[in-house]
C-alpha cells in the first residue's frame, strides 16, 4: 500500500506546516489493538506521527468539533465526514474560518463487526494487522487470517455516493468518478415488512438496548451538549426506565431531531454495543426528506435545513387531499 | 366490529391551534353537530406550537389515535406556524411507517374557526377509521410471560443481526 | 400545590349530559386536589363569589374550572382568581360545554371524557407558574380600510374622539355603494343628502388623511403598534395641486371610458372625476382607454388644465404608515348574476341588477334620473322585480341571504310608482324579510298603496318576445305557473364578499368565512373584534348588512379603537416565549424561524452566543419552542412540560404497561 | 276541499322516497322554481312544487293518485335549476314507480303507452312502433286521437309495416324476465 | 378514418330513418366512420326509467356491453333520448352496487366505463371546423333558421356535460358556419311534448304549437332539430296542431344533418328529404333563388 504511505506523508506534510496556528488538529492513531482505531488529537509534532488513515480509521471527527468552538482547529475528513462538517456550518454550530479541512479521497473503511464475524474466533487481542491492497491479514494468537477488504468494508461505503470530501482546505489522494447512491438490500427488505412485523422487530430490538448513549454521543450532529431532553431531569418528554417504550422513544428523539440533519456517516450504528440496526431509521427519513424537499444534509453549503423554512404552497405536499 | 366494541371508546388525543381549529371545534359545539366522544381535544396556541415528539409520546404512550388541526395555509393567527407545522408534521407522517405503527393513527388537517361542520366531518371520519383499525398493539410486552420470551428470544438470537454493517 | 375544582352545570346546558357530581368525586380524587364542588353557573355573581370563597377557605393556590370553552370565560375566571389574590395563570380551564355536553349524546361517555379533561387541566395547572404582564406603549393612530359608509362613521368617530385617522380608499372617491343609490328605505330619503355632509366632513377633519385610489399593501406588528405599508395607485394626476374644476373632463376626447360609479350602464371620459359630490373632488385618468397613456397622442387635459397637475408619468407609490388599531370596513360586492344562464346571461339588455336601477332612479344618474330601459331608452310600463338572485341558493354556492333585497326592492317599486304613475310592478320573492324598525310596514306600503303585484315564486325563466321580455315564475300561493309580459326586469342580485378580502385577510390575520366574509371573534359577544388583537371590523365585510346597521357597527369598531388606544400603555400577554441561558447553545434557529423578529442574539458573559426573547414582540405562538433541539427556549403557560403534562393525562404511561414519573 | 290532518302524515312515505331518489328532499323551501319552469304545468292536476309538498308532508295518496306523475316527461328542466339541487325529475320518476307499484294509475293512456312500448321492446328487442300503436290503440280505446295521422306518416314511409326483430330478441326478453323475477 | 361505434337506435328504423340515413352520409363525408353495434337492442327510452331505474339501464347496459365487446370505450347516437339512457346507464353504473344490480338482468355484463356522446358532439368536437367550412359547396346562404335542440340533449348538465344547458350554442354555430343565418330562438330548450304524442297529443299541440308560434314570431324559413321526438312533434304533427289550434303553420323542419348534408353537396337521396312532411320545397326554392342572384 505505497499509495496510502505517500498519501500519509503528504498529509503530515500538510498539518505539519499548520499546525502552529491551530489548537489542534483531529485525525486517528492506533487503539488498543492493531485492529482497532482510535481518534487522535494532534497538539504536537510527536502527535503526528501517530497519525493513522487506514481503513481502519473510522471516526467522525466532526462529532468533535463544537467542544472546539471559539477555537481554531483541523480535521482529517473522509467524504461523509465533511458532510457533517458541511451541516454543522450551514446551521451555524461551526464556523467556517475556525477549521482547516484536510480531505482524504476515501475507498471505504471497514465493519468491525464484519470482520469479527468472518474471522474463525472472537479473536479478543489482535497481534497484528497487515493491509495489502485489497486484504487485511490479521495475526491473532499466532496464526494469520486473510480477509478481502471488499467483504469487510462498512456498508455505508459499498452505497457511498459522496467518497470525496465535498468540503476542503487540502485534498488528499486521487478523485472518485460519480456515484450513484443506493439503498442496502436490508433497507428495502425491512422496509417491505408489514406494520406488525416492524413492530415486533423494534419491541425485540429496543428490549436489547442499554441506554448507553453510545449513538449519540457520536452523532456529530447530536449538538445539544449536556442539554439533551432525553437525559433531563426536567422535561417530561421520558423516564429512565429500560423498557422498549422508552428506549424507543429516545431514538424517536434522536431521528426527530435529525430529520433533515442526518449525514448518514453511520456513527450511530457503529457505536451501538448491541448492534441496533439504527440506520434502518435514518434512511429511512432521509429519503423522505429527499422526496418531500428534495434536500439532502451536508452535500452543500448555504442550505437551510427544509425544517428551518418552509413555502407557502409545497409542491410535495399534499395535505388537503385528506 | 360487534356493537360493543362500536361502544368502547378508543383513546384519541388532539392537538388543536387555538385560534382556528380549537374555535372550529367550539363553533360545532355551539352548533349542536354531534360527534363521537372518544377525542379529547390540547389546546395549543399555534399548530407551529405542537412538537411531533409529542404525537410519537402519545402513540408509544398507547394512545390509539392522534389528531392535529390547525387554521388553513396562509391563515394562521401567527402569519407562519401552519407553515413549519405543515413540514414537520408530513415528515413524521412520512415516517412513521418504518416504525412499524400504522401511519393511518395519524392524521393532521386544517379547520377554520368558522368551519363548525368541517370539524364535525373530521372527528367523525377520524374516530371511524381509528374503529376501523382498532385499538393500537402495545409496543411493550403486556406480561411478565412476554417480557420473559421477549429476553430469551433476545438471547437466542444473539448480538449479530443479519441487516447490519 | 393544593388545587380546588369547580365544575359547572351551565344550567342544564352540561348537567343535562354530564354526570357533573360524579365528575367533582372522581376529580376530588386527583393529584394536589383539595377541594371539589360542583355549581349551577360558574360564571355568575355568586358562581365566582363560591371560587374566591374557596381559595381563601381552603387555602388554595391553583383553580380549575370545567365549563364552557376558555374563549368564552377564560377572561373571566382569570379575573375571578386574581381578585382572590392568586395569579391569573394559576388557573386552567376544562371544556366540558362545547366539546363534550354539546356535542356527545351518551351521558356514561361524557361523564368519563369531562373527567378526563379534568385531569388534564389538573396536570398541567400543577405545572403552570405565576406569570406577570409587561407593558408596552401604543400609535394613537387607527387605519381605517373602506370608505363605505361604515369606514366614514368609524373614521369620523375615532378623529372626533381624538385619534389621528388614516383612511384607505381602492375607488377614486369614498361613499362606497351607498353613494350610488338614489334614495334609502324606510324613509325613502336620498341618499346623497344623507351621505354627502359625512363625506365632507372626512376630507375636512383635520385628524384625518385620506388615501383615496389606494390599497393595503402589507401589514406586520402588532396590537398598539401595527405598521402598515399603502399602495397609492397612479392616477397620472398630482392631486396635491388638483382642485377638481372639471375642465379636463370636460375636454376629454376619449369618451369611451367603462363608468364603473354609475354600473357601467354608460361609458365616461379617460380622465374623470366620478360624481359631482366625490371626496376627494379629484380627477384621475384611466390608463387603460386615455389615448395619451395607450399611443401617446392627445395630452389634451395637460394643455387645457390650469393649475398643471397632469403626470402622464406618474408611478404607483408606497406609503408607511404606523397605526395602533385597525378598522376593516371593505364592505361588499354584487353577486354575478351571469351564473344563471335562465336570466339571459347578458344577453337580454333589459335584465339590469337592482344596483343598476339606483342609477337610473338616481337624479345623478345616467338618464338625469328618468326610468329609461337600456334597449331602447323607452319608458317602462311592466316592470318585473326579481328577489333572491345569488342569495338562499346553494346551487351556485349562497345559501346564505342577503338581508337587505327585500327592502331596496320594495323601495324600488314604490320609487317606480312615483316616476312612472302609470307602471305596474311585479315582485317575485321567496319570503320578505323585513325585520327592522318601520321595514314591514314599508313592504305593506309598497303592496297597499302603490300596487306593486308580490308574487311568491321563484322565476325560471326570461325569453324574449317581441320588444318585451316573458318572465315565466311561479305563484305557489295560487299552486300554479304565471307568466309576466315586461319591460324591464330588474334583479335583487345579493352580497357576496368583497374581491379582495380573502388577500386582506391574510395580510392581516384575519379569517374569512367559507363565502369570504370576515369572521368576527365571537358572534354574540365580539362582534367587531377578530382574533387579532386591534384588528376591528365594521359594516358588511362580516356579512350582508343595511345602512343603519352599517353605522351601528362603524361607530362601535371606533369605540373599540378608542377604548383600547384610551390606555397610555398596553400590557403584553406573558404567555410569551423565555430562554434558559444555561441550555441554549447559540445556534439561533430560534432567531432564524420567528416570524415576529422577537429573539435576538446576545453574548453573554463568558462570550458565547445566547438568545434572547424580547417581550413586547413575542406573540407567543411558540414556533421557536419547537425548533429548539435542547428545549432551551420555552413558550411559557404552554411548557414541553405543561402539554407532556396533557399527553400523559391523557395517555398514561401505564396503558402501555410502563410505569412513569 | 280536502283538509290535511298533518299528525297523520306519512313519514315513511318521505322516508322511502328519499332513499330510493337518493334526493334529500327536506331542502326544498317550496320557491316554486320547478313549477315555473315545468311545461306541463298546465296538463297537471298537483303542480310540480307542490308534489314536492305533499312528500314533505307525507301525504302518500294524494301523491300516487295524481295525474302530474304521469304527464312528466322528464324533461329535467325542474332538476336543472332547482336552487337546492335536488333532482325533480328523478323524484317524479320514483312516484311513478311507487305509483305504478301500488296499483294507482291516475292516466290511464299514459300508462298504456308506456306498457306498449315496453311489450314490444320485449318481444322484438327494439321499439317496433307501428306495432306498438296498434297494441295500444287496442288497449286503450283510443281509436280517433291520432288517425289523421296515418295518411301523413304512411305517405312518407314513416312507418314500418314489419318490426326489426334482432337475434339477441331473447337476451332482451331475459332481462324483464329476470327483473319480474326480482321484483 | 377515425372509428367510432354507433348506436342508431329504434326511430332511426322507422319514424326518423332520415335522420339516420343523412347522418351516415354526413359522417361519411366528414371522415368519422361509424361501426354499427352489432345486434343492437333498444335503450327502453323513457318508458323503462319511468317503471324502474335497474330495468332502463340493464336495457342501455346492455348496448354499452356490445361496444365494449367491440374494444371501444365511446358510443354515438344520433337520439338525445337515447344518448340520455346510454349516459344514465353509464353513470349509474360507476356505482358498484348498482353496476352489480342491473348487470344481475344481462346475460352478458357490462364491466368497463364506456361513454355516449351524441353524434352532434363527435362532430363538433373530433372533426375540425374548418374542413367542414371547406366541404361547404353549396351554401345555405339567404336562409333563417331556429335552431331548436330540445329539452335533454343538455339537461341535466351535470350528466350531459356538453353545450351551455340554458342556452345551447353548437347547433346555432354549425349552420352560421354553413352560411345560414341563425335566429336567436329563445325557447331551445323547452320540451315539445315527448312521447305524449300518443297517450295525450292535447298537450303536444299546445307545447309544440307555441315552439312552432316562436318561431313564427322571428320570421323563419325552417327550423332545425337533431331529436326524432322534437322533429316529429313539430313536422310530423303539423296539420294536428293546425287543426287544434286553429293555426296555418307551415314551417320545414330538419334534421341538422339534413342541411349540413346539402350544403356539403351528398346527394338528396341520402338525406331522405322526401321524408319531411312539411314540404321543404320553399326553402330550397329560396336557396337556389339566392344562389342565382349572387
């Protein structure tokens, strides 16, 4: 992969001559295994060299970015990250001077969950990740695993339309041909369901979840800080208890919330420790919100969240028809 | 439907504008146009006042029915709240087929202050097609049986999930 | 808290289909209620005297009282409260009148859904907090819309009163439709001489500015503080230097002009001043046929004028005015008659409406105020009268009737008599509506002394015969077909609304009707306000009225106006919008979606960005409350909290097997 | 004269005539619009609008026994410009039906007529005209009412002397078969 | 060649077969072909719906059944009193329990939509006008005419959804476009006695004798029909109004085919003139007079 390596450095090169005006710079760096990838926060010019854009780099550094308000920071950006960046600054949460962009022209990052599914064993521990150009080899215990990338790699990317950052101070890496957006074969299979069926699917689902908070608090879009109606003891809107009413209406919060807003970067689902199929909800919405306002979140910039405005005769709606 | 069930009443929940609807609704009342009684009526100051959280708390609540009405495009009291309540209100519409709760449990619509009959009209359609489609599932388990199968189920099944990535 | 409930009987208009003293022990039941009882009418002397005696009895700190809708007696009650000396948003109404007795038949069912709505207003009273008014000053100016006779008598009732008065005119003069009539029923006075001194006085008052040839364009703010955007039409003439002398009309080449003033019965000059007693006595030129304006010759009245106030270039213009009330007098149109093809849909000239006839009655009029029939200008010997003509028939959507055809057309007959002595007039009506003072005896006097023929009957049909037209009706008094040979047939065309009032409306907030009639607030109670605070209505933009009933509410619009501008400052409704700074996190959708421009950015301390609601602005509707992800920003009295309150009165959580709160 | 007990009017009367019209016939507020308009107005023995009436008022007999039924043509100009929309003509056509029903044949001609020419749509599938006047001239009586015509229609062959009986003459006659049999 | 079904109904055999012959010709002529219902039954007119609704319209239905077993969705009649049938029938039927009732007396059910428009209609509006006024070859020039369409060829609009109802125009057009000049009759609509030539031909003296009077009043030389019923009443029972009201009417009256035919120049034969009673002679004297003055 002497691509990625000249990529890598090039990107080095980059930060390096800005990091002096910016309080920091985000981007990812190895976690607790060669497997796993964790987001990194650049402060130094040790810090960059653990600077890692693997496809096992999968975080939305844009979830970061409003604790940064005020300051003046970069972020390494895939293509649906810099949708988030591009929400986050069409709805002024973030401004547009207070970040440097460093876009990665990106092929797609893995699934852990895939990888974790194809491999023998829980491999618990992983000795060593070598990338090849379209495997992973993975050492656990000794012995070494084979995966081809193509069958590891997150959904999100296999129906990615938006590779390429659509926002950037530097570009990295060589440009993608056009895509077509598509919806996965799982989201037109749910969406098929009958009423009782989906039902039943969202009783069991929401009887797994824990009410970590995971989703959200990855969400880069989930912007209300500390202030989040669901976890405050001063609104009404639910109970802490863990039953699948109220874990469902937590998500109900979250999708409300997003209508319109949502990047689909897939952090939700990613974070989720139970595996909620969480994206199921957010396509879902999305397309309504194509259909209905022909808006998609984040692929522009000056646009105003359909919520946020409205017009006096709405083409798509056709409310009097009831 | 057996006349009892016609009898027992569903719980349907309103969310009504003050100025147009809620008056609609007080112009049938004055006007005597009798209408099923299983609709109970919040009276909210401007349909652009009525978060569609409030809608989805009420049907996972268990209610059977929602309603929201309020003064026609162009007319509200507030110049624009019909107007951003038109959008979020059509988006959660649009949504809430993939929950898996019947889209038809909600319904919302325009009525003037002066449309007494109107209003008469749409209670009346309304409450029927909530008869229609009966009173909603519970999305909890109604027992500690269901609630036990509900966990075992879960279990058995797993942390991996076929329609995931 | 320590909550007392009031339920009322409303006389038997809730008790005859509510259990009400089932309601007071399932409410004595309720969450923080203390108290419980049950009166025959809550809003009666003693009815409040028993809430203020409880709340010091029993100690009590909030009140719910179930009766009727809290847009009738909300007011009330709140009054009654804060006599006790609680605050009047301690208080929650339930509405168990027009939403429950009124409109459910079964008396198990309303007993159980008026408890419901009990303990809904229980709910959320328990979480509703003392909210006090802030006061803010107002414009003593009132725009009147329509100088009907309804918009003068308002107009000169708020200037005598001490207002400054703006006044909007679409036509070229005001006197609306009252100044085209020849005379008024019952006292068959003329119009003219009525109306003439009250226009006069309007171009006189010296509180008064009137914008004739004008429309609204647009309007924003509010109660105290409207600002009202005019469009002053070009009328190529500058009436600033105008004095009405007439020579230019008088030299005018291109007299094919449509003469709308007299119903377009004839045709006027391009540049024309309407009639003789016109307010303002101003000329003005009709693009649309002056030869100048349309090819660019003539420019006859620019040489012949003798103070130079032709403005072949004059452009419509914008004026911005800042008013504190609104009066809506923009009275009413004619209904088409073309919709019935039996009529002859224009083909017949000798088919005129009623209004059409005033001006052939009229001594201003066209024919000098001689009885000439279109045709052939000849004298009319069979005139036929036919009522309900757009009105009571809801094949072409008026079902509704008109109110004053009965009375014109018995004028218009007796007038027929005493022009052409020798005439005989045949009145086909449906059932005479004659309820005023001195009106039924008018009908009769037409009947008795003047032998107008009333036949009771719609007619089917006109077709021509000859030089006459066959009015073939009904006599369903006689139970058989009659059939009229006439001269002329005269049409009681009805009311309809005005062309422009569904746009007005929007502008300014005020509702039309199903028929385009302006919606008043309350129909026995409120009958000149709208639901927007300062907004008034006068005359027959509400609905069909005669003249002195026009008056009537022209003069109350005013004593509206004048008694809410009387005030030095108004106080604002503190159901208003307020932001918890702590949650706020400065994204200012807030600011971007209120539609009033009533929150603003501030930075706080620490220099962050944090919205802020201004008072006076905010109207309360509570857009922003929704936009807020954080629900930093509350719409007070009605709380995520207070309707989550409602919700969950309504949908216990434990319906769905979960425990809550 | 015959004087109405109105406590004795016949609300089922109303009732079945109005449903089987589809027409809500309490709207009419008796403006006469459709006597007005109705040509036959002059033949008749309860002018159009007060046939109206009288089903308000639920007086089944006067109704069913009154020549106006028969002499309607439908010619809709009642349904045309009633202001309450109700269809006049179709109500018409109902009491007739009703009439026809309960044995109340108040034109005796008219009725005959009608009887002919459905006789001989059912025997021959189609209207055979010459044959149908003599049917009726037979039943009625009626020789005189229109013999002056014979020369003038037969002059200029207006008249077939044979009936265009189709194949499908069966099919035809099936269907007042099965509509007997439902009745 | 536009393809269209037609109906001719059961006076087009018999008192009217003028007017079918002429608007076979005159269809020809103007390019619409017209494709026979095969074994065509009687509408039952206004006999059936005067004894019950399902009867009349199982007896429509089942013409409207033969054009849909022809592929065809559009049926054209001459009749305006069988176009009314055709159209009630087809009305009615957009019910489904009605649909159920009458299609329970057919032996072949009608299942499709099918819609009846009158002959005049197709004309007027599939054919263009101005092919018509380039066929014109002898012009009816010099002649006045009443053009009188009957009560229901547009009543009840709501069902016939053509012409104005009150005040019928396409007929006045057609024969000003044929250089005639049309009166404006004033009674186009007004019912000339229908089917009581038979039963009660007092009442159709009066009515059709007071259409004829109008007429008289605006000094025509004919009056034009496009209803067997309407033409008969006026034509056919001219001597009987005469005699009853002891009038001296002799006034033409045609079909409109019948002069729309003349002056598109199909031979006389196919118009079935000889038909008329009233003789036409006068009026046609008149046309050629004013043809030589010019």
């Amino acid at each position: 992969m002497s691509g990625e390596v000249s990529q890598l450095e090039e990107l080095k090169a980059a930060i390096r001559g800005q990091l002096d005006s910016l309080d920091c710079v985000i981007g990812w760096e190895q976690g607790y295994d060669p497997l796993h990838a964790t987001p990194l926060f650049i402060r130094s010019e040790a810090d960059l060299e653990r600077l890692t854009i693997s496809p096992l780099a999968v975080h939305n550094p844009a979830t970061y970015t409003t604790g940064f308000k005020g300051k003046k920071i970069g972020l390494v950006v895939r293509g649906c990250h810099s949708r988030s960046v591009i929400e986050l600054l069409n709805e002024k949460l973030i401004e547009r001077d207070e970040v440097v962009l460093f876009g990665l022209c990106c092929d797609g990052v893995v699934s852990q969950r895939k990888i974790r599914a194809a491999l023998p064993a829980d491999p618990g521990f992983v000795e060593a990740v070598e990338l090849g150009k379209d495997e992973l080899h993975i050492t656990v215990a000794g012995e070494q695993a084979t995966l081809k990338l193509q069958e590891v790699l997150a959904d999100k990317c296999l129906h990615c339309a938006y590779p390429d950052p659509l926002v950037a101070d530097v570009l990295i890496g060589e440009k993608h041909a056009p895509r077509q957006a598509a919806s996965p074969a799982c989201q037109d299979a749910f969406e098929a369901l009958g009423n009782e069926e989906k039902l039943a699917f969202w009783q069991d689902t929401m009887s797994r979840c824990i009410r970590c908070y995971a989703c959200r608090n990855v969400c880069p879009m989930c912007v209300c800080q500390d202030h989040c109606i669901a976890t405050s003891r001063d609104h009404l809107w639910m109970s802490q208890e863990n039953t699948p009413v109220e874990n469902f209406m937590f998500q109900m919060i979250h999708v409300s919330h997003l209508t319109g807003r949502c990047t689909e970067c897939g952090e939700c689902e990613r974070a989720c420790p139970v595996d909620i199929p969480l994206m199921l909800l957010r396509r879902y919405m999305n397309k309504q919100v194509r259909e209905v306002f022909g808006h998609q979140a984040g692929i522009a910039l000056d646009k105003t969240p359909p919520l946020l405005t409205f017009q006096v005769e709405e083409a798509r709606i056709k409310e009097r028809d009831w | 439907m057996s006349a009892q069930d016609e009898q027992r009443e569903l719980r349907i929940v309103g969310f009504l504008c003050n100025w147009c609807s809620y008056g609609g609704a007080d112009t049938a009342g004055v006007a005597r146009f009798i209408q099923p009684t299983d609709l109970r009526i919040i009276r909210v100051p401007c349909s652009g006042r009525i978060d569609p959280l409030f809608i989805v708390r009420a049907l996972l609540n268990g209610a059977d029915g929602v309603l929201v009405s309020g003064c026609h495009p162009r007319d509200c009291h507030y110049a624009e709240g019909n107007f951003y309540a038109r959008r979020r209100l059509e988006m959660l519409k649009r949504f809430l087929p993939i929950t898996g709760i019947d889209e038809r449990r909600f319904e919302y619509t325009w009525v003037s202050a002066s449309e007494g009959q109107r209003w008469q009209h749409v209670v009346t359609e309304f409450t029927r097609r909530i008869h229609e489609l009966g009173p909603a599932p519970f999305f909890n388990p109604v027992s500690e049986e269901e609630w036990a199968k509900l966990a075992l189920d879960g279990a058995a099944r797993g942390a991996s999930c076929a329609c995931h990535g | 808290m320590r909550i007392g409930v009031f339920i009322c009987h409303c006389g038997s208009n809730i008790a005859g289909t509510v259990d009400c003293e089932s309601v007071v022990e399932i409410a004595a039941g309720f969450p923080e209620v203390v108290y419980a009882t049950d009166s025959m009418y809550t809003c009666s002397e003693p009815g409040q005297e028993g809430i203020i005696t409880a709340i010091h009895e029993h100690n009590l700190d909030g009140v719910v009282v179930a009766s009727c809708s809290p847009r009738m007696h909300e007011p009330t009650f709140r009054r009654a409260v804060e006599r006790a000396g609680l605050n009047r948003y301690m208080f929650e109404m339930a509405n168990i009148r027009e939403h429950v007795s009124w409109i459910g038949k079964d008396k198990a069912h309303n007993t159980n859904k008026a408890a419901d709505l009990v303990l809904m207003a229980v709910e959320k009273l328990r979480r509703n907090r003392p909210l006090v008014a802030k006061s803010f000053t107002t414009v003593k100016k009132v725009l009147v819309i329509g100088g009907g006779v309804a918009g003068i008598q308002a107009a000169l009732d708020c200037a005598d009163g001490g207002l400054d008065v703006v006044m909007v005119e679409r036509d070229q003069s005001i006197g609306g439709k009252m100044a085209k009539l020849d005379k008024t029923f019952p006292t068959i006075d003329c119009s003219s001489c009525v109306l003439g001194p009250k226009m006069v006085d309007i171009a006189q008052h010296e509180k008064i500015s009137l914008y004739a040839c004008s429309e609204v364009e647009s309007v924003s703010g509010y109660v105290g503080n409207f600002s009202v955007t005019i469009r002053r039409r070009a009328t190529y003439v500058d009436w600033t230097k105008c004095t009405g002398c007439g020579v230019c009309t008088e030299k005018c080449p291109s007299k094919r002009s449509p003469d709308p003033f007299n119903e377009f019965l004839g045709t006027t000059t391009s540049i024309n001043i309407p009639f003789p007693q016109a307010i303002p006595k101003k000329a003005a030129i009709n693009p649309d046929t002056c030869m100048k304006l349309q090819k660019g010759k003539c420019g006859i009245c620019a040489k012949v004028c003798p103070v130079g106030c032709i403005d072949y270039e004059q452009q419509d213009e914008l004026v911005t005015v800042e008013v504190g009330a609104i009066v809506v007098a923009t009275g009413y149109d004619l209904f088409d008659w073309h919709k019935y093809p039996q009529y002859g849909e224009g083909r017949y000239p000798d088919v005129i409406t009623s209004l059409q006839y005033e001006r052939l009655l009229s001594a201003s009029g066209p024919t000098g105020g001689h009885i000439k029939r279109p045709s052939d200008g000849k004298e009319p010997k069979n005139v036929v009268f036919i009522q309900c003509v757009g009105s009571r028939d809801r094949s072409v959507d008026r079902p509704y009737c008109s109110g004053f055809c009965c009375m014109y057309t018995a004028k218009q007959a007796i007038l027929t008599k005493d022009h052409i002595p020798d005439s005989q007039s045949f009145v086909f009506y449906m059932d005479i509506r004659a309820p005023g003072k001195g009106y039924d005896e008018f009908t009769r006097r037409a009947m008795e002394e003047y032998g107008a023929q009333y036949v009771r009957g719609r007619v089917a049909m006109i077709y021509p015969h000859g030089d006459q037209l066959i009015v073939r009706g009904a006599d369903t008094l006689a139970g058989t077909q009659v059939e009229v040979p006439a001269d002329l047939v005269v049409l009681a065309t009805g009311v309809e609304a005005s062309q422009g009032a569904v746009k007005l409306g929007e502008t300014l907030r005020v509702v039309p009707d199903q028929f385009g009639f302006f919606v008043e607030s309350h129909p026995k109670l409120k009958p000149v306000e709208t639901n927007t605070a300062g907004v008034y209505l006068a005359g027959a933009c509400q609905g069909p009225k005669d003249i002195p009933t026009s008056v009537g509410q022209g003069s109350a619009a005013a004593a509206k106006a004048l008694g809410l501008l009387s005030k030095e400052q108004l106080e604002s409704d503190p159901a208003v919008s307020k932001v918890n700074v702590n949650r706020c996190v400065g994204c200012q959708k807030c600011i971007d979606t209120c539609p009033f421009g009533a929150i603003k950015a501030v930075t706080d301390r620490m220099g962050r960005l944090k919205a802020e609601v201004i008072e006076t602005v905010c109207q309360g509707c509570g857009i922003c409350t929704v936009t807020c992800p954080q629900g930093a920003i509350q719409l007070e009295h009605f709380t995520d909290n207070q309707i989550l309150a409602e919700v969950n009165a309504l949908c216990p959580p434990k319906m769905n097997n979960v425990s809550f709160e | 004269m015959k004087i109405l007990d109105l406590s004795a009017g016949d609300r089922d009367f109303l009732a079945e005539v109005e449903s089987r019209s589809g027409q809500n016939l309490k709207t009419c507020y008796q403006c006469g619009n459709c006597t007005a308009g109705c040509p036959y107005t002059f033949a008749y023995d309860i002018p159009v609008s007060q046939v109206m009436r009288l089903i308000q008022a639920g007086q089944r007999e006067m109704v069913l026994n009154s020549k106006s039924l028969w002499l309607c043509a439908s010619c809709q100009s009642c349904t045309t410009r009633c202001p309450n929309e109700i269809d006049v003509a179709k109500v018409m056509d109902v009491c007739r039906h009703m009439a026809r029903e309960s044995g109340c044949v108040s034109e005796r001609t008219t009725k005959l007529f009608t009887d002919a020419f459905l006789q001989s749509v059912e025997t021959h599938g189609r209207a055979y005209e010459l044959g149908l006047m003599a049917r009726y001239t037979l039943k009625s009586g009626r020789f005189f009412d229109n013999i002056a015509l014979g020369p003038t229609a037969l002059l200029h062959n207006k008249l077939s002397f044979k009936p265009h009986p189709i194949q499908g003459k069966e099919q035809v006659a099936r269907i007042f078969e099965r509509f007997r049999k439902g009745e | 060649m536009a393809k269209i079904a037609y109906y001719p109904g059961c006076s087009g055999q018999s008192t009217s077969v003028e007017y079918d012959l002429s608007t076979r010709a005159v269809c020809r002529e103007l390019g619409l072909e017209l494709v026979d219902l095969e074994d065509w039954s009687c509408c039952g007119s206004t006999p059936a719906h005067t004894v019950n609704h399902v009867l009349s319209a199982a007896l429509s239905a089942r013409n409207l059944a033969l054009t849909e077993q022809l592929g065809m969705d559009l049926v054209t009649t001459p009749c305006p009193s069988c176009l009314s049938n055709l159209r009630t029938a087809a009305h009615k039927m957009e019910d489904a329990d009605f649909r159920a009732k009458a299609n329970a007396l057919l032996d072949t059910p009608c299942t499709k939509q099918v819609t009846a428009q009158s002959v005049l209609q197709v004309i007027m509006e599939q054919v263009d006008p101005e092919l018509i006024r380039a066929k014109v070859v002898k012009p009816l020039t010099g002649l006045k005419l009443a053009c009188y369409y009957g009560c229901i060829m547009n009543r009840p609009p709501a069902l016939m959804q053509f012409d104005n109802h009150e005040h019928p125009m396409v007929m006045d057009n057609l024969m000003t476009m044929l250089g005639a000049e049309v009166v404006p009759y004033p009674l186009k609509v007004e019912c000339c006695g229908a089917s009581f030539g038979v039963p009660r031909v007092d009442i159709v003296t009066k009515l059709a004798g007071k259409l004829l009077d109008a007429g008289r009043e605006l000094d025509v030389d004919a009056f034009v029909t496009a209803c067997p019923l309407c033409q008969m009443n006026l034509d056919m029972r001219q001597g009987q109004i005469n005699s009853a009201l002891q009038e001296k009417f002799r006034i033409p009256v045609f079909y409109y085919t019948q002069l729309l035919g003349y002056a598109l120049g199909i031979d006389r034969k196919e118009l079935g003139l000889k038909k008329l009673c009233v003789n036409p002679k006068p009026v046609f004297n008149k046309l050629k007079e004013t043809a030589q003055a010019s």
